[in-house]
C-alpha cells in the first residue's frame, strides 16, 4: 500500500462553536478517485473547504503529502496549495474572460512561462477536457457541461498532483453528467491526478468512486467507508444501506415504527 497523498487527522470543524464534523480520520491515496458523500447538511462542502485550506480546523490536521496545511504559514502554505487544483460546483469561471484567459491565469500569475508556451499549454489543457477549439469563447457561450470541464482545465493548469471536485454533476442532464464522469475516469487513469470529489450523485458514485465516506449528519461523523456497490450491499448501518439503495425513510414513505 502507497503512503498516502492526504491524511486526515482527528479532524473537528465547528462554526461559531457549533460542532459540524466531530473529531473523523481518513486517507486518500495517490491516484484514486475518493468521493465525500452523505445527506443535505452532512458537512461534505465543510470538509473539502477545509481540505482545500479555506477554513483552518477547531482540532485536528490536514496532510498533504506529510505537510499540515491546517497549521502551515508563508512558503510551505504556498508550495502545499501549488499542489492542489479546485473546481467548485458552479465552476467558477470569470465571465468577462475567454476560457483561453481562465486557464492562463494561473500560469500568468505563477510562473514565469514565455507567452508562448503559456499559450500552448492551455490549448493542452483545454484538448484534456475536450474543449480544443473553444479557446476565444466566453463561458456564456458555452453550456454548463462545458463550463464544468473548463473549469476542470483550469483547475488543472499548475499541474497540481490533487484535484478537488465541488458537486461536479450538479445542474447536468444525465448525459452530460455521464460524460463528466467518464472523463474524471480518464484523466485519473491517464494522467495519475487524485481526485477529491464531493458529490450526493448516486450514478456518479457508483461510476467514478474507487473509494468513498459517508458523513451522517446526526453524529457529526463518518459512518461508512469503503466501495459503493460493497456498502450497498453489505454495510451494517441501516442509514448507509437506505442512501445507496435510494430507498425512502419510514415517516416519509408512511411507515410507523
């Protein structure tokens, strides 16, 4: 087994000294797809807006290839986000710039790349997702599936070794949807990216995920980790067994204790 890319450790997220998350450990290993599942409040986005270094935790760490983020300040915060890329659920883009200019951004802002190779580059990463041709379009031009893989492209433009999905299939029919996850498989296969994906997506899940948890919002805790199909099937946890199987609880569909 690999050392893992992410360790979380005794993590505890709380607002206004509310608890959200109490007190979960997990890892994520180098070039899975690891998805963050669970019901409306769980705490999924809490958790990646931490693991991407947005908030700091109540308790707890957050390792990124053996450095905390959580504490790190200066050039070791700055060298451990170089090693992350972000696609939040709206995707994000800025409206007023071509997706060429999304994507150089980064490169613009971070590097000292020659104009040309900047060019070239971005054209490579927009080829990744699919998007070669539409480097003068604005993303109103283009759909939300297509706005979803550019922001892909440019979450992947500092080639960073982890890339964080915020509900990716949000707002998609379910053909673009499949298409997503077909290319989330692609790029993690062709290219080695770990992928963090937050998502309630039962057909994403059981098509993209080599590994999921499941917060459960009533204990503030992970209660299940392993394979969807396995703890569909298998899992001991009434709750877990009811999401997988999209099943309906009791009071909703009319059952009485």
């Amino acid at each position: 087994m690999p050392e893992p890319i992410i360790r979380v450790e005794n993590f505890t997220a709380a607002y206004d000294g509310a608890v959200v998350i109490d007190d979960i450990s997990f890892e994520v290993y180098p070039g899975e797809v690891f998805v963050i599942l669970g019901g409306s409040g769980c705490g999924k986005s809490t958790l990646l807006k931490h693991m991407i270094g947005l908030y700091k935790p109540a308790t707890g760490k957050i390792l990124i290839e053996g450095d905390d983020l959580a504490s790190a300040e200066g050039e070791l915060r700055l060298k451990i986000l170089r090693k992350i890329g972000v696609m939040y659920q709206s995707g994000a883009l800025f409206g007023s710039m071509t997706l060429m200019k999304n994507v150089r951004l980064a490169m613009e802002e971070f590097t000292d790349l020659p104009d040309e190779a900047m060019t070239l580059l971005t054209k490579m990463k927009l080829k990744l997702v699919s998007l070669s041709g539409f480097e003068n379009h604005f993303p109103s031009e283009i759909s939300g599936g297509m706005q979803k893989r550019a922001a892909i492209a440019r979450a992947m433009a500092l080639d960073p070794r982890i890339l964080f999905l915020d509900e990716p299939s949000a707002g998609l029919d379910p053909v673009t949807s499949a298409d997503l996850d077909a290319m989330i498989k692609r790029l993690a296969r062709t290219l080695g990216v770990t992928f963090v994906v937050v998502t309630h997506e039962l057909p994403s899940i059981y098509s993209i995920a080599d590994r999921v948890i499941m917060l459960d919002k009533r204990v503030k805790k992970i209660v299940a980790t392993g394979k969807p199909a396995e703890l569909r099937d298998h899992s001991d946890n009434a709750f877990v067994r009811q999401f997988f199987n999209r099943e309906a609880s009791a009071q909703s569909s009319g059952e009485t204790a």
